[in-house]
C-alpha cells in the first residue's frame, strides 16, 4: 500500500532550485509523485511513498529544501484516491499553475 501526501511548501522556495532539489531527493528515495510552483510563489507536491519511512524521509527533506531555501511552513494533507500518481510514473516536475 502507498503513502501518499499533499503538500503547499511556504517561504523563499521558489528560484532556489527547489524544485529539482526534491525530485532529485524523491527519486532516490523512491517515492512518486510531481511538484510545481504556485502563482503565490509557494510550491506544490505530491509525494507518494512505499513505505511510511520512505514518505517520513521526503517530508523531513521538504522541511529543510535546498541550501538556498528557507522554508517557513508545509501544509500537508491527504490526498484523494483521483489524485494517486501512478507509483511507475516516477517523479515529475509539473508546469506552474
């Protein structure tokens, strides 16, 4: 079974690198999932994890981001079964929205 997470990524994370910070982090975790930035300059994610460890370790590096990052606060939420990525799909950058 996945564990799967929604997040909002406040603070100064966009032009960081964050972005490729975590699917990078995501990847070699090997969770799933997509991020993109948000108009109102926070990022958005969807992580999807085989284990609850897996998804403990990509929200613990969510928290701290890149270098240049200074992340203030996460939302998080659970996602609805229609947003699950498909857990082959990988780990995507999505257009901003």
């Amino acid at each position: 079974m996945q564990e799967a997470l929604h997040l909002r990524i406040h603070g100064r994370v966009q032009g960081v690198g964050y972005r490729d910070a975590i699917a990078q982090a995501a990847r070699a975790l090997g969770v799933s999932g997509w991020v993109r930035n948000r108009l109102d300059g926070s990022v958005e994610a969807l992580v999807c994890a085989p284990d609850a460890a897996a998804l403990e370790a990509i929200l613990q590096w969510a928290q701290r981001g890149p270098p240049a990052a200074r992340v203030e606060r996460i939302e998080q939420r659970a996602p609805g079964p229609q947003e699950m990525p498909d857990p082959a799909g990988g780990f995507q950058r999505r257009p901003s929205l």
